[in-house]
C-alpha cells in the first residue's frame, strides 16, 4: 500500500480538489489519503482565534470562512443533490461547533485558561481546517467514483497523540491499534480519507501538530502500514534548488537523500515538515514528492538510495523569523560547563536552538532560536545565570531579532574543501553581513545568521554562485 498526502496547496478550490480525486481514484495501489485544509483557511483560523482571544468581532471572518467551503460544495457538487446536502450539513454543523469554541476563547477566565491551557482551546478551532476538507475530499471520491461504499472518512480521534497541545506527537503504538482493522478494508478496495495534521489525546481532548503538519501524518501512518511509499502531493515539482518564488528558475532535483532531505527541512525548506521525515526514514520508506498539477512530471525521490558527486551543494534553503540570543561576560571565560548550562536551561524552558555559535573568546556565547521563543530563551539565561549577573561575572544577557538562516544543504559537501569560502564570497557579492556562521557536525551543510530583510537577495546571489555559474563553464 501507499500513502497520498495532498497539501493545501493541492486543495485551493473545486477544480482541484477534483484534480486530487483523480488522482488518487488512477492509482492501482492500496492507498490511505492524508489532506490538509485548503490553502490559506489555517492561517485565517489562526487569525480568527487572535480576534476571539483579544476580544476582537471574529463574526464575518468566520462566515467569510464558511462561505468558502459552501461555494466550494456548491461547485463541486452541481449534480449530487445527495453529497451536496451531506457536505453542507456537515460544513454547517462544524462551523456551529467552531463558534462556540471562539466564544470559550472569547470568555476565558484566568481561573479557567489555567485549568485549560490556551492552545487546548486554539487546537479545538485550528483542527476544524482538516476536518472540513477530509470530509468534503472524501464526497469527492465517492461522487467521481459513483460509488458510496467504498470512500470512507477516518475521524481525527483515530490519531492518537500525546497532550502537548499545538505541537503533539503521535503515538504511533496506540495509533496502529486503533487502526488495527484497517488494512483489511484497503484490500477491499476502501479508500480512508485521514484529516492530517490533527489528533486526539487517551482523554479525547482535539489536539494539533504543528503548523504544516499534515506530512506527520502521512509519515506516521505510512510507517504503521509500512507504506511501498509515502506521496507528498503539492504545487511544485518536486525539491527544487532553492524556492522557485525566490529563483524561479531553480531546477527540481530527481533524488535527495534521507540525510540531506532532514537537514534541508532542519533549515526551514517550506516543501517538507522536519517532524515528517522521521517515521518515514526509521523504517526507509521512499517518499515522492509530486506536483498535482502536472501528475505525469517524475518528481523529487527521498531515498537511501541517492547519490551525490563530491562538492555538490544540491538545496540552498532559508528560514526566518529568528532571533539571536547572546550571553556575555568575562564570567563566561574558561568555565568549562557554561555551554551545557546554556542548552539544559534553554531545553528546560522548552525552546529550541537553531544554531549556536561561540566566539574563540570565549567571551560570549550566542544561539538562536525562533522570534516567538525569544522572550522565554532570556528568561530561561537569567534565571540560570542569576548569580553571575548579580555577581557580574557576566554583563548581560540581551536578544536581536528579525533575523533569518540561509544553509546550503548537501551529501557532497562532505570533506570537501572551499565550500564555506564560496559561500560567504557569494553573500559578500550581494553586500549581506554574515551575524554568525555554523557548519553541522554532520558536514552536510553550511549554515549562515543574516537579516531577514536580505533573504531574497542572499539566495539569489547563493544561487548564482553554487549553480548558475557551473552551467556557463561548460
Ligand atoms: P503544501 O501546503 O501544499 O504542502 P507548501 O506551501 O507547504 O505546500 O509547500 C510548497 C511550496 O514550497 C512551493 O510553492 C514553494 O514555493 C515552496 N518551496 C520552498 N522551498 C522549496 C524548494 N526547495 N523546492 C520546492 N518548493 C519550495
Ligand atoms: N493546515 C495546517 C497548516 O497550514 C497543516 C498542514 O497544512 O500541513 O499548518
Ligand atoms: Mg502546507
């Protein structure tokens, strides 16, 4: 069997989820289907709960949002009175429910946030994305396949995950027992539609996986079922060079490796979530990621397999919206520890770091980490380091933001020479200061701190560097 996971930008209107629907009805195999929302309806949830949350007129938001899925209905369905009725008792029922967990927002009480943290009520409104469009994909099929038995839809309550509402884990144990039936309906030829990116806890609370994480999904079930291969479907042909809005002429890649694939997503690529790559690659399950509007084009395979010539830098990737944390003073010179103080406090407090960097000094320590855990990260230095900055054996502990990471990802670069010096030249070219500079441990890639506001120029000149430039010697 097979997994087929179409993104949102593979679900933007009726034209497409039929697109989809073909799709999947022209492929031999068993197959499990993961969709995420349509394009765009997370982020208007995520902006409708800010609206609720500041006590802001979230009404014609919403039903902005619903019309969207009532017209895309009504032009899916024009000659299925039957579907088009189910679907739009469905859509309206949800939007009922939607409501009044807006309005909960809305009310919160201290008291009552306390009790229920505040993503366990956001992930209630965010999940409603995936439910709409599983069930309006899965009316799809059948309505294409004329054929009501066989599409079934597969509630989110099967996804079992752990509480860490807004980035939860799957469980992938209990989950493969609750679908324990399953594989033998896929030989009769049943199609089960799964909402990605969306679970539920043991106590049935709704729970979310982290924004784009409908690849988890598809990844976990493909590893339950121990998938021939995980299909990640999207707007693009497959991995490109760098983000073809950024260079639209980057060339899509016939093969990454798992290796290269994870440091690439490590450092922001948008086409895969770095959570997703993980069950796939414990059990080498080949994943493709394929464009829905050109079925037929190869595109991208994810494999062990891959090869890579020496020195090749195959993906240049940014990620932005960081900031840089810096802990500075003498107190920090020659103290053995310090590092590992730095990550146990920023791993207790629950922030990740991005890249760290420590000047030969040995006068300040610097890492980044998302703008959104900025606050928390110097919270979490001042608390560890309170006694050295009351002492002040360490001056201060400050963060800058509005920064980005661009890496060059790739198998080849390896041991080989002169790399670095290409890539810092090529920014130097394009006048982008370099804030830090970090190579994995791992070699496979090069990964540099510069402003957000130059990320575009930066990849440009990058990609002239690594990729246009070897075209014109031949
Ligand atoms: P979906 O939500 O449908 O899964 P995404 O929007 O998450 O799709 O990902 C597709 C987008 O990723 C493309 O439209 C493209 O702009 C962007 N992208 C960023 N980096 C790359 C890359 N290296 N190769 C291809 N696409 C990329
Ligand atoms: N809809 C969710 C998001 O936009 C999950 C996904 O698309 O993968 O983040
Ligand atoms: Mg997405």
């Amino acid at each position: 069997m097979i997994v087929m996971k179409f993104g949102g930008t593979s679900l933007k209107n009726a034209e497409m989820f039929r697109q989809s629907a073909r799709i999947v009805l022209d492929e031999p195999r068993e197959k499990i289907v993961v969709v995420s929302a349509m394009a765009g309806v997370t982020d208007q949830l995520v902006a409708l709960i800010e609206k609720a949350k500041n006590g802001e007129d979230y009404s014609s938001a919403m039903a902005q949002l619903e019309k969207l899925h009532i017209d895309l209905i009504g032009d899916l369905f024009v000659k299925n009175d039957g579907e088009l009725w189910e679907a739009r008792a469905s859509v309206e029922s949800i939007f009922a429910g939607m409501k009044g967990k807006l309005g909960d927002i809305e009310n919160s009480q201290p008291a009552y946030s306390s009790l229920r943290p505040f993503p366990f009520l956001s992930d209630s409104v965010l999940a409603r994305g995936e439910e709409l469009s599983s069930i309006i994909f899965s009316a799809v099929l059948r309505d294409l396949k004329n054929d009501f038995e066989k599409s079934i839809f597969i509630s989110s309550a099967q996804i079992k995950t752990d509480e860490n509402f807004g980035e939860a884990e799957i469980d992938l144990v209990a989950t493969k027992h609750q679908l324990a039936d399953l594989s033998g309906r896929l030989s009769q030829g049943v199609i089960p539609v799964v909402p990605g990116f969306i679970g539920t806890t043991v106590h049935g609370d709704v729970t979310t996986l982290g924004r784009n994480g409908s690849d988890y999904t598809a990844a976990a079930l493909a590893s339950i079922f121990g998938a021939a291969e995980l299909q990640i479907w999207k707007d693009v042909d497959g991995v490109m060079q760098t983000d073809p809005k950024i260079v639209p002429k980057a060339k899509v890649l016939a093969e990454i490796s798992y290796e290269e694939a994870m440091e690439m997503t490590y450092f922001g690529a948008k086409i895969l979530h770095p959570k997703s790559v993980l069950p796939a690659i414990e059990n080498k399950i080949p994943i493709r990621i394929k464009n829905t509007y050109r079925p037929k084009a190869i595109g991208t395979l994810i494999s062990s397999e891959a090869k890579s010539a020496d020195g090749l830098v195959k993906i240049i990737t940014t990620i932005s919206g960081l900031a840089l944390i810096n802990v500075v003073g003498r107190g920090m010179l020659g103290v053995s520890g310090i590092a590992a103080r730095v990550f146990g406090a920023t791993a207790k407090a629950g922030v990740n770091v991005m890249m760290i960097s420590q000047a030969s000094s040995e006068h300040s320590i610097c890492f980044v980490v998302r703008q959104t855990d900025a606050e928390k990260a110097v919270q979490a230095m001042n608390q560890e380091f309170e006694m050295e900055l009351q002492r002040h054996l360490l001056e201060k502990v400050d963060a800058s933001g509005c920064l980005a990471i661009i890496a060059i990802v790739g198998d080849g670069m390896k041991g080989f020479p002169g790399t670095a010096a290409k890539f810092t030249s090529a920014l130097a070219k394009a006048k982008v200061n370099i804030i830090a500079m970090a190579q994995g441990s791992s070699e496979r890639n090069i990964s540099i701190l510069i402003s957000s506001d130059e990320t575009a120029k930066a990849v440009k000149s990058v990609y002239q560097t690594f990729f246009s430039k070897r075209k014109e010697k031949k």
